[in-house]
C-alpha cells in the first residue's frame, strides 16, 4: 500500500516532481562535474605545471655538498664531481616511473666564439634523447620537452649531430648570429670547432646567454666523455602535506608504516629519494619554489571546485526547499486526511520523504551521467585532455543528494508536522 | 452504556468561546444529530469529539478513554482504531482508486484486506466501481466510499460532517439509507448537520447555539415540527 500511494503520488504530481527531479539533476550534475574535475585535477594540472619547467634538480653528492655549504655554484670549476651518463636511463625505473615526466643532463664548459674572440658558456645536453631502458623500452627525453614553453624561432639541434647548436636570443644578438648561420668556438680544449645554428630561443631567464650543444659535443670538448654535471627532472608529484613536511625535516621521525605512505606517495621529497637510490652518488634536490607552488595552485583549485560544488548544491537545496514546501502545501488537504484516518506524523513524514527521495534518485542519475558529460567538456576545454571518472566521486555524490534533498525537506517537514486535519478537513 | 461522555467542555480560540461548559453523554447504538446554525460550536464539538482537537477545559471520556490526557500521538490512534470519520467535502485521495482508499484506513489500522474492503464497498452500491478513480465517480458515489473507509475498521463511533451537505436529494436518501442501516446493525452515529430533514433520521438532537447546548429534542419531534 504504501509504494501504491508512493506511486500514486508520483504519477499525479509528475510535473512538481519533475522540477524538483530537474533541480536535483542540475545540483547533482554540477556536483559531479566538480567533484570529478577535483579528483583529477591534480594530475592534469600537475601535467600543466610540468610544462614549465623541471621540480627536481639531481647534481653529484660532493658538489651538492659544497654547493650547499660554500654557496658555489656547479660549472665553477670548484668540484670535480660528475654523474655518470649511462646511468640516467635509471631514472624510468624508479617506484614512481611513470611520475617522470622529462629529465636531461647538463655540461657546461667555457667556450670562445672563434672570430670575435668572445667567451660564452657552452652547455651540452639531450634535446630529444631516446634511450634504451633497462626495462627493455625505450624513452625519449631531452630539452624539447622539458623546455617545450620557450619561444624557439627554428628547430632544435638533433643528439646526434655535434654540429648543431641553438643559441638564447642575448647571446645571439651578441655574436650577430641568426637561425642557419655558422657559430665557430673553440672549447677548453682550444680545438677549434663550426655548429650550425639551428635556432634562436627565449627562455625569458638567464639561459638566454647560453648556447645549447649535443652533450656529446661539449663531453669531447672537456675531454669528460660519459659524464654530466647536473640532470634536471620534471616529475609529477601530490602537493606536500604534514607527513611530506615531516619526512623532509626529519625521515626518521616517521613510523614504519608512516614511512611506506610516505615511500608510496609521489610526493617530492619521495621521488627525490628514490631517484637517489638509482644513481651513484647523486643527491635529488627539490626546486621547492616550483614544488610548493604546484601544491599552493592546487590547493587553491581545489578549494574553488569544492566551493563551487557546495554552492551549487546549496542552490540545489534551496530550490528544492521551495518546490516541496509548495508541494506539501498543495497536498495539504490530503495529508489533513491521512492523518485523520489514522497516519501518524512520521506514517506521513516517511511517504513524502521517500516520494522525494525517489525522485532526487532518479533526477541524481540523469544529473550524475550530465555531469560527467560536463567534466569531459571541461577537460577538453582546459586541460585538452579526457577527466576520468572518479569511482570517489559516487558515494560522495550519493551521500550529498541524501543530505541536499533532507535539508531542502525541513521546512516542508516543519509544516507537515505542523499541520492538524481540522485546519484542511472542513472545507470552510 | 455511554460511549461517549463529555463533562464541563469549553473551548475557547483566543477570546473566542467556541464552546462553553458542553455536557453530553451519548448511548452504545445511539443516532445524535448535532445542530445549529454556523458559529454555533457544530464543528468544534466534532473535533473533540472526532479526537482532532482537544478541549480547553473538561473532560471528553470516549469508549472509557480520557481524552483530554493523552498526547497527540495517542489521539491519533483512538481516531484510527475507534472512529470512523466522514466528511462534508468527501475527501478522497484522488489517485487511488475507490478500492484503495477504503484499504488504506486499514493500511495505517492494521492490516489491509482487498476482499474485506470490497466487501465495504459492495455494502454501500459500489462493488462495480471499486477500481474507479474518485474523480470518475459522482459526488454521491464519492461520499460512499468515504463511508466505505469509516466503516472498515469497525469502529466505535461514526462521525459525519454533514455527510449529505453536498449531494443531490437521491444521493442524500442513498446515504441516509446506508446510515439508517449502520444504525440498524447497532452503530453509534452522530452527525452535524444544518438539514432539519438530515437531523429528523436522529434519535436525539441537540441545537447549539452560541456555544452552548440551546435545546435537546428528538429526531421525531424535529421531523414533525419541519
């Protein structure tokens, strides 16, 4: 009897429930939408942030430490220390593989453009490096990723070709020098040498006085074949929290199981770690300035899809408030009359709460697929890329339709409790 | 043996006296009819009674309950196990067919029993239109199933609202019918009602007036003076 009167209720008053089916279903949609951008966003805008620039500087443990200590600065002939080429591929194995997003290796040397007598700094990298893992796969990596925000007027060099270089825009102009011209330099070594300027960049940062050579080139160069100075590494990590903060102070501090959270977290001060047990004495340091700023942005974003979802819900609730007090007050002769006939207050409070509910249920699926509808566009539309559907955002999802349309019901609820047969019943 | 007994009832709204000090015991099988003209205490006096409302001042004995004692909870179950109310506007829920809105006052009773409640309706002429919604009946045929519903649960005590007030004179004498018969089979019935003819069926009849009971007569006496 009960569904009867359910079902009865429904039909009758399809078109109020319709709205309020609407009202769920756009409160719901946008909840969704949110919610599943929320739960992902972290990764796509991680994969943002991550095109520009590196978050992990890897240098050689003794020239870290004098680094750190002396305030000297790699390149400054101060330290001899090196990490080895061949072992680079190390860092796509790693736990967090796949968090690894670009690295490529630097060598600076001094070098002396050849007719004007003028020194510049010389810097052997990767530019789209493919390497053979141990795993098996292969992996290209290099500046062309990892730099892929710079304004490049031509193309960059090829790894394997020593004869091709491209130059900052300062340091172009200095040397009178544009795409497809000849840069002629001699190296430490004095061995003079001709590179092919293959194009003129913009970093908008200091490298604009520099002068990009296949790492090979610069190796032969120093004479130090197989080494570089320092690997940066654009990694995509979760935003610092208290353990991250903790175990960057003091790992020791961490329990056992805080440990392997921590070791199973891409947080930074994780992967830096790991990174460190791949390499010969290699010490990762985190760029925290560009960490912190991924976890403040993304904090801050998150923060505005959860406000922007509670707003929308508490619309939703408000919406609803006024269309099932309307309905209630509509129906106020009838529930006069349940109540009359016997029903207790909660016999009614029970038929109208599950009356709406269902129809909260039903507007909650059609919103739910609408939001994930939505969630697509605007993973398309910001971050060119599919949002997937996050199965946290369902019982999230659930839980608030349950809580938004109970809210929206108090007041309708005051007033049916409020409401005694002899105020409907006698028709005068 | 009382059914119903009210000792010393006033009612007042704010500075309203909607009744005043009311005095009325009514018998086991016992027709009342309950008089007088609008703001006479008609409908108050049936919300008392009808446990709706409960008195400012008295005492409202029905079936051996106090009424005035008990909580609104419990006096929605004396309303529901021992009153069997109709109504002047019919009052039918309009989805559920006429069946339907017979079960459900044993729904919130006890338990409901399609058979039984066909049964009810095949007792007041309606056994063919049990599966009609209300709005496909006539008003005479909605007010039988209104009394249909009162009668399900075998209540104590039939209360009507001017159960004839808005039907046509052979649906009035098709339901007085069906009353007479209700108190034939030994029914307690009381009903308010403005109609000296409604009035007329009633072994007793009392006048209000002002909130007060005016007069007490007889139906017949009332019927002779029409």
């Amino acid at each position: 009897m009960f569904f009867r009167i359910i079902r009865g209720g429904i039909v009758r008053q399809r078109r109020k429930l319709l709205l309020i089916a609407i009202t769920v279903m756009l409160g719901v949609s946008l909840a969704t939408a949110m919610l599943n951008v929320m739960l992902d966003v972290g990764d796509k805008i991680n994969q943002e942030l991550k095109t520009y620039g590196a978050n992990l500087n890897v240098v050689p443990r003794g020239a870290s430490f004098l680094g750190d200590l002396y305030g000297l600065e790699d390149g400054a002939g101060v330290s001899d220390k090196y990490l080895a080429e061949d072992e680079l591929g190390r860092l796509k194995t790693i736990f967090w593989a796949y968090n690894i997003v670009d690295f490529t290796p630097y060598l600076e040397a001094p070098a002396r453009a050849g007719d004007k007598d003028f020194a510049f700094a010389a810097v052997g990298t990767w530019f789209a490096k493919t390497l053979d893992l141990p795993t098996g796969e292969k992996v290209t990596t290099g500046m062309r990723g990892l730099k892929s925000w710079w304004s490049m007027d031509g193309e960059w060099p090829d790894d394997a070709r020593n004869d091709q270089a491209v130059l900052g825009y300062v340091l172009a102009r200095r040397l009178g020098l544009k795409k497809g011209d000849t840069l002629g330099y001699s190296g430490p070594d004095g061995k003079p040498a001709a590179a092919t300027v293959t194009g003129v960049f913009n970093s908008g940062s200091a490298e604009d006085d520099l002068a990009y050579l296949p790492l090979a080139a610069v190796q032969g160069m120093t004479g130090l074949d197989g080494l570089v100075r320092r690997v940066e590494v654009s990694a995509l990590t979760t935003p610092e929290n208290d353990l991250a903060r903790r175990a960057a102070r003091s790992p020791a501090s961490l329990s056992a199981k805080e440990w392997e959270t921590w070791y199973c977290t891409a947080y930074i001060g994780a992967i830096a770690y790991q990174i460190e047990e791949v390499l010969t004495d290699a010490r990762a340091k985190p760029i925290l300035q560009v960490a912190e700023s991924e976890g403040a942005i993304l904090g801050k974003i998150e923060l505005l899809m959860a406000l922007l979802t509670a707003l929308g819900m508490a619309c939703s609730a408000l919406a609803l408030s006024n269309l099932v007090t309307a309905s209630v007050l509509e129906r106020s002769t009838e529930i006069g009359l349940l109540k009359a006939i016997g029903a207790t207050d909660l016999d009614v409070l029970l038929l109208i709460l599950a009356e709406i509910l269902l129809t909260a249920v039903a507007g909650a699926g059609a919103g739910y697929s609408l939001g994930l509808w939505f969630s697509r566009i605007i993973g398309q539309a910001v971050f060119n890329a599919a949002i997937s559907v996050s199965p946290t955002a369902v019982p999230l999802v659930a839980a608030m339709v349950v809580f938004v349309t109970v809210l929206g019901c108090v007041p309708a609820i005051k007033l049916l409790l409020s409401l005694r047969p002899t105020q409907v019943l006698h028709g005068r | 043996m009382n059914i119903l007994e009210l000792k010393d009832v006033s009612m007042t709204y704010g500075t309203v006296k909607a009744l005043q000090h009311i005095d009325l015991t009514v018998g086991q099988g016992e027709w009342l009819a309950i008089m007088g003209p609008s703001g006479s205490g008609k409908t108050t006096m049936m919300n008392i009674v009808g446990c709706m409302d409960k008195a400012s001042d008295g005492s409202v004995v029905l079936d051996g309950q106090e009424l005035s004692k008990l909580p609104p909870r419990g006096l929605t179950a004396i309303r529901r196990d021992k009153i069997g109310l109709i109504f002047q506007q019919f009052h039918l829920v309009p989805y559920l067919t006429a069946l339907e809105n017979v079960v459900i006052a044993q729904y919130y009773h006890s338990m409901p029993d399609e058979d039984e409640a066909l049964e009810a309706l095949r007792s007041v002429g309606l056994g063919e239109r049990a599966r009609h919604l209300p709005s496909q009946l006539s008003g005479g045929e909605q007010q039988r199933v209104c009394i249909a519903r009162a009668l399900i649960n075998c209540p104590k005590l039939i209360l009507a609202d001017e159960p004839t007030g808005n039907l046509d004179e052979a649906n009035e004498k098709l339901v007085l019918e069906i009353l007479h018969r209700l108190h034939g089979s030994g029914s307690t019935i009381i009903v308010v009602t403005h109609s000296p003819d409604v009035g007329s069926h009633a072994d007793r009849v009392i006048v209000l007036e002002h909130g007060k009971i005016a007069r007490t007569t007889t139906g017949a006496l009332l019927h002779k003076s029409a």
